[in-house]
C-alpha cells in the first residue's frame, strides 16, 4: 500500500492492509432502500456529510485498515487503550506485539526527544516549555547514560543466564516496540480526536496525525465527516 509516515527519531505507523473506502460507507446506508452506488457522486457526498453530523456512526465501521506501528513503549502504553472499533459492547481492535519473551534484543533503539521541557504549572500529567538551553544538555546525557546503563545490565543478565521474561523487566520505556493493529475508520477517528488534542502528550500526537494521513486517504470524504461530527 506503500504509506509510511515516520514519527519521533525512529518511530513509523505504516499502512499493511485495508478494507474498503468512501463507496463502502455510502452502500452501507444505502441499503436501508436496497439501492446502492457503482460511482462516488455528489449525492454520495452529502449522504456521508449527514452521516457523520448526526452520528449514524455504524456506516463508517464498514471501513477497516490494519497499521503497523513502531513507537517506544510509553507511547505504546498510550496507544492501546484504545479498544472500541465496531460495537460498545465488547473489545473489538486486535492487536499483536513483538515480544521480549522470545526475542532477546539485539541493538535496541530507543527515543531521545530533541528537548526536555519543564513540568506544566496548571496540567498535572502536562509539560510545559521546554528547559532552558543550558540546562538541556547536560540532562540529556543523564537520560541517555540512564537508558545504556539498563541495557549494558540486560545484556549481562541475559548472559548470566537470566530468563528473558525476567531480564526484560529491568527495561525503560523509551525503548521501541512494535505492534499491529486492525481497527475500523471509527476507531482511528476516535484516536485521533483524542490524541492529538492539546491535553495528549506531545510525542503521542505525532502518531496521531499519522493515523490521520493514512485514514485520509484511505476514505477521503468519510474520514472528514467523522472528524467534523461530535461522535468518535
Ligand atoms: C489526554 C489523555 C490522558 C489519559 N490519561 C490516562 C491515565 O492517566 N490513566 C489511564 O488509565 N488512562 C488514561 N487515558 C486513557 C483513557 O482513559 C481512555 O482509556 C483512552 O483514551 C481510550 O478512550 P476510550 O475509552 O474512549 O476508547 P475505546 O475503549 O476505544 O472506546 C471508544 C468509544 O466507544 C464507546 N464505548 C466503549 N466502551 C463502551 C461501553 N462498554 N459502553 C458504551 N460505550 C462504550 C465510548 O464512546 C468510547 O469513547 C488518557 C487518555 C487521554 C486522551
């Protein structure tokens, strides 16, 4: 499908599959008159335009994508509440992680923000702006030496003949994971409303707008009018 959006220093959320587009949102309301669409029109348009303002959400869950996402594991923390695709009445979005019970890492890569910003005054889980210049430098290196250190003592302990479920233990989150995750154009508006609103943390929303570019493109129309109705 080739979409592939680069987040933070290494992270990514790619395109892997997808299942249907603005014409499956269209014929899915449309049946209600047994009638359908062979071509994307105008009347088509404005179905989906009311669709989206009066929150007949059930069309837009005819949609699908499956995303790859490659985000350190704070972010993935974040990432996975997000459980609701298709139905409030049960946890309908998979998704399948690498796991550090079978694999032992090799070279980890891990996220180092460009700036350290300061403790918001007024948001309790917010930053602020970021510290000053001469402070960053020198707490940059701490938080870089504090991430080798743990991964020069995972290493030893993986040597030492420690069990990688318990080595693993020992890991910051700042390191990278990777996951997939299939989920309907109603689950991705709905993370995105949330997450790349002011309140979201700063690198979340970089994963945020990347969601967006995919789910744009994949229903153009039907994506815009989800994100302009008040229903997820
Ligand atoms: C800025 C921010 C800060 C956060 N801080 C924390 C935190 O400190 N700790 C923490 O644990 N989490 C936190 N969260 C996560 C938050 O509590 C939600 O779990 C997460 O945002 C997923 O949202 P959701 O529950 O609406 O999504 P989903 O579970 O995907 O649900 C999507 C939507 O489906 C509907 N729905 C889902 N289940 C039902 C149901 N059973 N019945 C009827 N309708 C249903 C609701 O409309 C819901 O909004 C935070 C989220 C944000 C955006």
């Amino acid at each position: 499908m080739g979409l592939n959006v680069g987040c933070l220093d290494h992270g990514f959320v790619k395109l892997v599959d997808s299942m249907g587009g603005d014409l499956s949102v269209v014929n899915a309301a449309r049946i209600s008159y047994n009638k359908s669409s062979e071509e994307f029109n105008e009347r088509d348009e404005k179905l989906i335009g009311f669709l989206g303002e009066h929150g007949h959400t059930a069309p837009f869950r005819h949609v699908y994508m499956t995303l790859h996402f490659k985000a350190p594991l704070f972010i993935r923390a974040q990432a996975i509440k997000h459980m609701v695709g298709a139905d409030h009445t049960f946890k309908d979005v998979s998704s399948n992680e690498i796991s550090m019970r079978y694999t032992t890492l090799g070279e980890p890569e891990y996220y180092i923000p460009k700036s350290l910003r300061s403790q918001s005054a007024s948001n309790k889980q917010a930053s602020g702006e970021d510290l000053d210049e001469e402070a960053q430098s020198g707490l940059l290196a701490i938080y870089q030496d504090s991430i080798e250190d743990a991964l020069v003592n995972y290493r030893l302990l993986i040597h030492s003949g420690v069990a990688r479920e318990q080595a693993r233990m020992i890991l910051p989150t700042a390191l990278y994971t990777e996951w997939v995750v299939t989920g309907s154009l109603q689950w991705a508006a709905h993370f995105v409303k949330l997450r790349s609103a002011p309140g979201a943390q700063t690198e979340i929303r970089e994963f945020a707008n990347a969601v967006e570019f995919i789910a744009s493109q994949i229903a153009p129309t039907a994506w815009a009018a989800l994100m302009k109705g008040n229903v997820g």
